[in-house]
C-alpha cells in the first residue's frame, strides 16, 4: 500500500465515523483500521525523514548518503564513546596509599 491510499482510506474512516450512522462493533472495527493505518503512516513517514536527514550540502552541491550505513556508524561511534572505560586518576583509586 502506499503512503496516499492508505491516507485517503483514513479519511474515509474518518467520514464514516464522523457520520455515527455505525453499529458499535462497525465502529470499533474501523477504528482498528485506522490505527493500523497510522501505524503505516507514521512508520513510512519516519523512514522518510531519516533519508532526507541524511542529504547534506558540499560546497555548492548536495548529496544523498545511505542513510542506513549513517544510523549505523554513528550507533557505533556512540557505544565507542560510552563503553571505552575511563582511566581513574589517582584520587579516585580504590586502592589509595595509606601514607596518605
């Protein structure tokens, strides 16, 4: 399905709700209808968004980069920088000299 069906099936969903001419279960059944529709909506959005995200300008000139290996580098880049372990100074040893 694409984004504009599944669009213009939700506004129909909409009218015919909106009409209140449904039986209860009628009623119910589109509105589960609808939220799948959303669910598609949103979900096709948002991976509309990320490739658009990813076109940068050089220079004068832009470029699409694949968004998927983006997400994933920079995923990478993030666990780099969280997991590498910080070295303790000397104050924060838990094995201090006891001179001191």
């Amino acid at each position: 399905m694409k984004f504009e069906e599944a669009m213009e099936r939700l506004e129909k969903i909409t009218e015919e709700l909106e009409q209140g001419n449904l039986s209860l279960d009628g009623a119910l059944a589109k509105f589960e209808e609808g939220m799948k529709l959303i669910g598609f909506c949103e979900k096709r959005l948002d991976e509309v968004k990320k490739k658009i995200q990813v076109l940068i300008k050089e220079g004068e000139k832009f470029r699409l980069k694949d968004w998927a290996k983006e997400r994933i580098t920079g995923e990478r880049e993030k666990s780099r920088k969280t997991e590498s372990p910080k070295k303790p100074s000397s104050s924060d040893s838990l094995f201090r000299n006891e001179e001191n």
